[in-house]
C-alpha cells in the first residue's frame, strides 16, 4: 500500500500504514516476522534529501527509529527507568536479556532524493512469544510500588513517529553527534567484550559506532574496526562478530 502511494504525495508529506494485525511480516535477512495480537506495526514513509547529513549516512535511520521507539517509553514522565534498550543495529529489547520489538529500513533514490520504508513492530500488550512493554510497566510496579498506567500501541507508535521527527532534525543540524549521546544512553553494548571471527578468535570490546552507524570494537594492538550490519556479522547470542 505504501509503496504504491509514496510515489504520489508531496514530498512534504509523510505516510504511514498502522495495522492491528500482520500475517506476512518480514524480518531481516528474509526471516519471518510473528505478528500477534497486542503489537504496535506499522510502516512509515519519508524522503530524505541525499545531500543531506542524514542522506550521506542513511544506515543511521534504522538506529534512529529503535531509538525512537525506546524513547517514546521512556520519555514520558514517570516512565523513564522502564528497562527498555536499543541493540545494534535494529533490535528494541528489555535490559540485554529479551527482545521484544524490531526495525527494517528499505530505500530507494530517486534523483536526488531518498524515498525510506520503515517497517518497525514492537511488542506492547503481548507477553509471548517473549515479552511486552506492559508486562515491564507491571514488573516495574510491583518493584518499586508505582502504579504506571499500561500504554497503548496507538499511543506508543504516534510518541515514536513524533520522536522520530525531531530526532531527523537534530541530525540533520547537528550530523551523528547530536544524537549519538542519547544513543549511547539507551543501547546495550557499552563496555561488552565479543570475539571476532569465531568462538576462539581474538577479544574486543565495543566502543560505540562510527560515523556511517557500524558498529566499532577494539581489539587489543590492532585500534578500532568498524563492523558491517549485514548478515549474521553480530552474533549476539555467541558474542561474535566479523569484521567487514
């Protein structure tokens, strides 16, 4: 539906697709993405100029959304220690144990400008296939004898696309460090020690992203690598990564 209609509207315009279910959604690499009842799914278009900050470093808008998202919870009063986190390069998940929600970015340049599809889900009152926004609201709760109201998927998917906005203004101003401490803030990597290459391959340590939004890590004696997004580069589960 997007994809036929960004073609047609002014450029000003922006368009977005909000569904209460998905049959057919897509992951990453081709995986099946599980839709079920309780989620926030939608799919946004922008255009972006390509001679602009963001449009000489478009990987960047997949990390600006799952931030984004994240700050969509955590920005509103009373809200803000609810363990909602960013993992690279696309993931939103609950401290560095779950994931619960998740970021594809497709584009396209016409001419001099990028047309975006953002599809992002996440989950909001579903507690399986793992775990939801809600039940971290409850859990917060009953730890800290709160009583934070559940929210909504409408809410939560308008608060990111809002957010969503200022932070493409904040970085096309300011370029990746006007958005990078806020980034660093909420993602859930800082200081975690990985193995390149395979199981046995040498440390490193992940220091932040560079400037094009790869990852980069330390590896003692050898300086800072940047690390590609595709595939299976970031293998969170086994601490491993490849270097491009």
């Amino acid at each position: 539906l997007i994809g036929r209609l960004m073609f047609e509207l002014p450029e000003e315009m922006g368009l977005i697709a909000v569904a209460v279910r998905q049959t057919q959604g897509k992951g990453r690499g081709g995986n099946v993405w599980l839709s079920p009842m309780g989620t926030a799914l939608s799919t946004l278009h922008i255009s972006i100029p390509l001679h602009s900050n963001l449009g000489q470093r478009i990987p960047f808008i997949q990390h600006l959304v799952s931030l984004a998202v994240v700050q969509s919870v955590r920005s509103i009063p009373g809200y803000e220690d609810i363990e909602l986190r960013v993992k690279w390069p696309n993931d939103i998940y609950y401290s560095d144990l779950m994931k619960l929600g998740g970021v594809l970015v497709n584009s396209t340049l016409i001419e001099t400008t990028f047309h975006i599809l953002i599809g992002f889900g996440f989950n909001v009152n579903n507690s399986n296939p793992t775990i939801c926004i809600n039940d971290l609201i409850a859990k917060f709760n009953k730890e800290e004898g709160t009583e934070l109201k559940p929210l909504t998927a409408d809410c939560l998917i308008a608060r990111t696309v809002t957010v969503l906005e200022r932070l493409i203004d904040v970085f096309q101003e300011k370029g990746p460090n006007g958005v990078l401490p806020n980034y660093y803030k909420y993602w859930i990597h800082s200081g975690k020690q990985v193995r390149l290459h395979h199981e046995q391959g040498p440390s490193a340590w992940i220091v932040g992203i560079d400037d094009f939004g790869y990852l980069q890590v330390h590896e003692e004696g050898k300086g800072i690598e940047s690390v590609h997004p595709d595939g299976n580069s970031f293998d969170m589960l086994r601490n491993l990564i490849v270097p491009k």
